[in-house]
C-alpha cells in the first residue's frame, strides 16, 4: 500500500500539484512571519500579539471587501477591490502598531524581555475581547469564519486551473503571487533603501547606530508599524482562504505557524524566514498529501510542523540562519 | 576657542561613580590626547560626551551648546562622530554599508566614499564584502573610515591602535594625522608614543578626575608626568 502511494505520489499531476500547494502555504506563512521577524531581529521584541493583530487585518480586509462588493461586481472588481483593501488594511493596521510601539512598548525597552512578551500577551486578550464585543453587536459567529467575507471571492478563484498535467487551484497561484510580492517588497525596502539600512544597522547595534546619528527610536516605530502593518495585509489574504478564514480562532492559528517559522529561520533574519517558510511549507503540503492520501490521519500535517520545530532546536538551536543575539536597545 | 568643554562631570555605571568631576576643554583644530591606565574613565568620558552614559552631574558644551539630556542621535547629528574602541562595525553590512550608514546626507554618499577609499585603498577593494569577514586591521580601518565619512566637527577617537599590528599602526596613525588637517580630535589612546606624536595636548586622567594636563610638546613618552600615572 505504502509503494502504490509512492508510485502515484510520484506522479507528474501529484507531485506538481504538492509542490503548488506547498509554495501557497509557503507564501502564506512568510507573509504571517515576516512582521514578526522585522519586529523581533530589530527590536528584540517578542510580539504574542501577532496574531490577534492578522485576525483584525482578516476583519479589517473582509469589512472592507463586504461594505464595497455586492453580487453583481464583476470578479476583476473584486480583485481590485481586494487589492485596495490589503492597501488599507496595511496602512490602518500599521497606524495602529506605530500607537502601540510608542504609548506601551517604549517604556518597556529597558526591562527584561518577559515585561514585553507579558504585555503582548495581555495585548492579545484585550484585541480578541473587543473583537468578540464588536461580533456580538453586529450579530457575528466569532468561532466560525466570516461566510459574507468568504462570499466576496471572485468564482474564479474557487476554480482548478491546468499547467500541464498539474490541476492547481487559482487561489494557490494567487497567493504565491502575493507571497512572492510581499518577499521582493521587503527585500527591496531592506536592502535598497536608505531606511532599510539603517533598520539593518540598527539591528546589529542600535547604539553604534544612534552614534552614527541614527534615531533608532524612530526606527523601531517604523519598523513596528511595517510589521503590524504585514500582520494585516496577510489577515486580508487569510480572509479569503476556506481553510483560514476571517474568525478569532485564527489569531492563535497563524501565531503558531508564525513562530515556528521565525524560530526554525533564525530569530530576527529574513532570509531565514523566507528559507523557513519555504521548508515548513513544502513539508506541510507533502504531510498533508501522505496522510490524505495513504494514512488516513488528517491531525498530523499540524503535528510534523512541530516536528520540524523540535528537529531544529535540537541539532542547529539557532536556527537555519540565525546568530546568536539579535536586537537590544 | 573651545569646541567642546567639559565641567565638573560625574558619572556612574548603577552604584561605581567612574568620573568624580572631569574638567577638559577642547579648542577648534587640535588634537587632544586623553590618557590613563585600563579603568580609569577614558572611555566613559566618551560615553558620556556622547550621552550614552549620561552624567548624573556637571555640563558638556559643544559649540557652546549643552548636550545633556540631548539623545545620542541629536548629539551625533551636531557633529561629533565616535570611533569605538571594540570598532563596532556592523559585520553583516558590506563595507560599503557601513560607511553609507555613517553618511547623514544622501547627496554626500559619493564624497564620503571617495574620502574613506582615497584614505584606506584596501576597503575599495573589499567594498562588496561583509564587514565582518574583514581581518581586525581592515575593520579598524573601516571604523576609522565611517568616523571620517560622517561630516563631523569633532572626532571621539577610542583606543585606535589597540591589538594591531605595527604595519597596521603606522597606516591608521598616518590616516588619523591626515584627519586632524580637517577635524578636531579628542583621542583615548593606550600608545603614548602615538598618542604624542598625534596630539598637541594632553590631559592625564586617574581614579575618574583629571590629575595632570600640557602640551605634548613639551614632553616625552618616558617623562615622570606619564610614568606616575600611567605605569602599572
């Protein structure tokens, strides 16, 4: 049994639509991890409220697409209202990391980190609580995910397309696309811009940086509120996604993976996140296709992630790219 | 006329008072040389002009201007540039990098380049590579270079020499005698040979307090004056 499901899983069609498959879940757990690791390797802040912040992003992108589509908007619309919303969900979610950083993380950069994984922590419980309260007054289901948000989806999207012998779904080639965007973007701004250099040396030694006449204060705000800012924009693309979906149980879903991520790339390294992302994600779409299609145990795809977790804390506790301390201010 | 001055500047790390009231001034153009055994404030008295250990007591004026409270990057940003004891380069930037970092205004990058290449070639060469890959006298050279780049009025120089080779020595001594045509220095430096050789005064610091001050003309490296406070 085992052999006939290596020899089918070897298959041109299978094996191309695993791989398919695995750079979608690449692209979106690279897209959920990246702010996270910005904020992390330059500020050393560990930020629990990751989460809570893409599930807003989720609401946020999902209100936006429900306020402005209706069942006769043509599917190009939709997408260029999509589009439109990932851009305001970015720009709403960073406004509010940049209020975050100053008013209650500042004052915490000189205490031991637990102060700020605490706060973030408490940070999470207070945005879930108010989106539940927000739920409620507009008659939502928090648990499930938001079905008039999902409804919003060009039909398109919901359709296989063939390269080839390979059937792949449109919405994977979508979010490949998006992934890859939202790498080369950050790429781009980290390593072309003047702003990106600084955020670089900044987090090497923020106070050589400051000596070289660097307000790396600012820099963290900035770097915080791009980071929130990512957390939203991926929330709007979880929206859209049947397995995601806009709901509060996603906060603590895409935190998980978002740190498994970051941790197994390197704390703070974003080659690492976007080398881990392509490493958790292929393993997650080659588990998910065994055990699918020879075990017959839908619950261990999530486990193996671990796995891949704990395999890397044992033999490189570092991570694929990481260096030993990152941050500090 | 004094560019920087210090008065009556006390410093702590927690509870240790390192600095008991450091008197110094600083005037335009000069070299001074800072000099004193291993722990007895150099060091902090650079942290603390630059406001990265600010003092508890006493003024620092630069141009006549207090930098207390200032941040460091405000006090960077009226002219003083550091050059770090320990060279803190950002090893994974290029050496490119590190010297565009030090560079505030983006229409001065080509300037900057040109200055820190025609004074060190050999960071021409490596200016692709990561800094931290650099051999310890080329990064030396690469935390003199992003002093220089900066536009600074006055340079804070910590311990340049310090684990170099002679050969290295000679090269960094002649870049930072270049330096000094265009920039006032204030410079920590264990090589009192060097130290003298670069500097037009001198002021000799012990237990946090300022105990002896001249003009290095008049002295030599084996004086009394050094011997007393500087030998182990």
């Amino acid at each position: 049994m085992i052999l006939e499901a290596l020899a089918d899983f070897l298959t041109v069609s299978e094996l191309g639509g695993v791989v398919v498959n695995g750079l979608a879940k690449s692209a979106l757990y690279v897209m959920i991890a990246s702010g996270l690791t910005l904020i992390f390797g330059l500020m050393g802040v560990l930020n629990f409220a990751h989460g809570s912040l893409t599930m807003v992003g989720a609401y946020l992108g999902g209100l936006l697409m429900v306020v402005t589509v209706s069942g006769g908007t043509p599917p190009l619309t939709r997408l260029a209202l999509f589009f439109v919303a990932v851009v305001v969900a970015f720009a709403l979610l960073s406004v509010l990391g940049g209020a975050i950083e100053t008013t209650i993380i500042r004052p915490l950069y000189d205490r031991p980190p637990i102060y700020q994984i605490l706060l973030t922590f408490g940070l999470t419980l207070v945005i879930e609580e108010v989106v539940r309260i927000v739920l409620d007054v507009y008659g939502l289901q928090p648990i499930s995910d938001w079905q008039a948000a999902l409804a919003t989806k060009p039909q398109f999207l919901r359709e296989p397309v063939a390269l080839g012998p390979v059937s792949v779904g449109w919405m994977a080639m979508f979010q490949i696309l998006l992934g890859t965007l939202t790498v080369a973007g950050i790429w781009a701004f980290l390593t072309k811009t003047r702003y990106g250099l600084y955020i670089r040396a900044g987090s090497e030694d923020a106070e050589m940086a400051s000596a070289l006449g660097i307000d790396v204060r600012q820099v963290f705000t900035v770097v915080f509120a791009l980071g929130i800012g990512l957390a939203g924009a991926a929330g709007t693309l979880l929206m859209w996604d049947p397995t995601w979906g806009a709901s509060v149980p996603l906060a603590a879903e895409t935190l998980l993976p978002a740190f498994i991520v970051v941790i197994v790339g390197g704390l703070g390294t974003f080659r690492g996140t976007v080398v881990a992302a392509l490493v958790v994600g292929m393993t997650d779409a080659v588990t998910t296709w065994w055990f699918q299609n020879a075990i017959e145990f839908t619950g261990l795809p999530e486990l193996v992630l671990f796995l891949v977790l704990v395999v890397t804390l044992i033999v490189r506790p570092q991570g694929l790219f990481g260096v030993e301390e990152v941050g500090g201010h | 006329m004094s560019v920087l001055e210090l008065a009556g500047v006390h410093t702590y790390y927690g509870d240790s008072h390192i600095l008991e009231g450091v008197d110094l001034d600083v005037s335009e153009g000069e070299v001074v040389a800072l000099a004193g055994r291993n722990g007895v404030g150099k060091t902090t008295t650079l942290r603390t002009i630059l406001q990265l250990t600010p003092p508890r007591e006493g003024e620092i004026t630069f141009r006549g201007e207090s930098l207390v409270g200032l941040e460091t990057h405000d006090v960077a940003a009226r002219g003083l540039g550091w050059i770090p004891e320990d060279r803190r380069i950002f090893g994974q930037l290029t050496v490119e990098e590190n010297l565009r970092a030090a560079i505030p205004e983006p229409g001065d990058v080509a300037a900057g380049l040109d200055l820190a290449f025609e004074s060190f070639p050999i960071l021409e060469e490596r200016r692709g590579q990561d800094a931290g890959t650099l051999s310890g006298g080329q990064q030396q050279m690469l935390a003199i270079a992003r002093g220089l780049v900066g536009d600074n009025d006055l340079l804070l120089v910590d311990e340049p020499s310090e684990g170099l080779a002679p050969q290295i020595v000679a090269d960094v001594a002649e870049a930072l005698s270049r330096a000094s045509e265009d920039v006032t220095m204030l410079l920590v430096e264990q090589n009192l040979p060097l130290a003298l050789d670069l500097a037009d005064r001198f002021y000799i610091l012990d237990k946090g307090r300022v105990v002896d001050e001249g003009e290095t003309a008049a002295v030599s490296a084996d004086d009394e004056r050094f011997r007393r406070y500087l030998s182990a």
